[in-house]
C-alpha cells in the first residue's frame, strides 16, 4: 500500500497492485501507543458460525492439507512446525502476539487496532471490527479494528502455511479487509507474502520482494465467492510461491522468489479501509473468524 506507517512489524505494503509494478514506499512513521477508545455507533456481538471441517490427509499421523501425496504430506512438507486450533476460551499467549492498541499499517485503513477485538471462543478465533473511534498520540480513527502474529514465537523459512477463514459479507462481496499473512521487520527488503486477503471484494494473494529497496508485487485475485469457510495456503519455496484456495492451485510465480529468503512470522488482521482502493465494502461491525492456523516445512 502507498503512504506506509509502520508502527513496529513490517507494513502490509503495496497490496492493492496486482501485477508486477514497483511501488516506491514513501513516509515511514513510527507511531506510540495510549489508544483512547470512544464509542460512536452501536456495536453487535459477532454470531457464531457452524464450523465444516475440511478433509485432511494423513502424514506420519499429523493431519495435512490434501495438496501433495499421503506420503509427502503437505504440498511436499511433511513435518509439522507450528499449529494452532482455535478451540479453547482465550488466545494462546505462547505463540500469539495481539497487537495494540496501535495505529494501523497503512495511511488509507479507518481503524486501530486493539486488543479487546481479539477473542477466542465456540471453536473459532474473533477479529472484530467496531465502530469505536481510537485516539493514539493526537490522532483518531474511526473505527477499530484488530491484528495478531507470531513474531515472538515462530518465524520460518519456506515451507507450506495455512488457515481456514471465515469472511464476511453479502451475496458473494466479501467485506472490509481482513487478511492471513507472512512478514518481518525489515520490511520491504525482506519481503511479504499474502496468503489471503480480502481484496476488492474478493479473496487476493500477492507477494513482494525489493531488488532494489523498492518493493514489487505480483499475485491475483481469485474468481467466485469466498464469503463464509473457506480453506488459504501458501508453498513457499527457495523458487516458486505456489497458492492454494480451498485444494485448489490458484497460481505459482517464480519471478522474484528468490529475494524472499528470510525468516517471516505469521500476520492475522482484520481492518478496512477505501472501498476498491484496498479492501470490500466498508461494514462495521463485522467480525472475521479463524477456525485454525497451521504450518509445515
């Protein structure tokens, strides 16, 4: 994205570019803390949705993701590295960092993020979007939105990474702006990788890599409806990103993978920001739901 503030982790970069164009990143901000929250609309309580398993394969008794064989497991990465399964009452601190309250990755974003929209609970994890302004060092925003990662406890390499999302919205337009993401804090050179994105309103995957301290991006959006459950991985390997939407092979690039060679952690967002700038349609409240997130290498 154009205009970046990074607070402390990477930023979320130019996601909106769809084909390969450098974006010259402009405006580094470091911002503090203190979020004041003030409530302007009626927020809703997120609606807790039935959860259809998908199927698995089998690999040395882990499940994973039938993309590869039964014997190589996940699209070719059998040893399980990281799993989390939403299904208890609280996030699990040990491998999960929940940010804020923070100003936003992005300049275009309408939202902070907070902790208190974070909750896990009915077997699924809560990124909720609320209409509650918030105020950090004199300047507000107003909604709230939320973000989560793993920086503290798991960055990795290459491998094969997953998690099964809900997305809201409406007659197949998935709303806002949530995401399940890969970066580091040396953003942009050291790259980041989208697995999935509500994007335009629909679900998105992009990469980005800086050859030359400008960051470049490549990736696509995926035709049909990814409103509700649905099933985003990534291959990522020294030569090829490789994504998969529910099984299925959306695209695998090769141009450029190879300057993404550095360890990355886990990103889960939820946000919002200019319809068809960045994210869906604008609707707060609204709450995005992760049944798990897994990874293999």
């Amino acid at each position: 994205m154009k205009n970046i503030k990074v607070p402390v982790l990477g930023s979320r970069g130019a996601s909106h570019i769809l084909i390969p164009l450098a974006a010259v990143i402009v405006g580094l901000e470091i911002l503090g803390a203190n979020c004041v929250t003030q409530a302007h609309a009626a927020s809703s309580s997120p609606t807790s949705t039935p959860i259809t398993s998908s199927a698995g394969c089998t690999n040395n008794g882990v499940e994973a993701p039938c993309i590869g064989s039964t014997t190589t497991g996940a699209s070719g990465w059998g040893t399980p590295t990281f799993d989390t399964e939403f299904t208890g009452t609280s996030v699990d601190t040990s491998k999960w960092t929940v940010e804020g309250p923070r100003a936003p990755n992005n300049s275009q974003e309408y939202d902070c993020y907070a902790p208190q929209n974070v909750s896990e609970g009915g077997g699924s994890l809560s990124l909720a979007l609320t209409a509650n302004q918030c105020t950090i060092r004199h300047k507000s925003w107003p909604d709230t939105g939320a973000q989560m990662d793993t920086s503290n406890a798991f960055n990795q390499t290459y491998g094969y990474y997953e998690a099964r999302l809900y997305y809201p919205g409406t007659s197949g337009v998935v709303a806002n702006w949530g995401g399940f993401w890969l970066s580091n804090n040396n953003w942009p050179m050291d790259g980041e990788i989208d697995i999935a994105e509500g994007f335009h309103g629909t679900a998105g995957y992009h990469f980005e890599y800086a050859p030359k301290h400008t960051a470049i991006w490549q990736g696509g959006q995926a035709p049909g409806d990814w409103t509700g459950w649905h099933t985003y991985g990534v291959d990522w390997e020294p030569n090829s990103i490789t994504y998969y939407f529910d099984g299925q092979n959306m695209g695998t690039f090769t141009a450029g993978v190879s300057y993404d060679n550095k360890p990355m952690f886990m990103l889960l967002t939820y946000s919002t920001g200019p319809e068809n700038d960045v994210g869906g349609p604008s609707v707060v409240p609204d709450t995005m739901q992760v049944q798990y997130v897994r990874a293999w290498k």
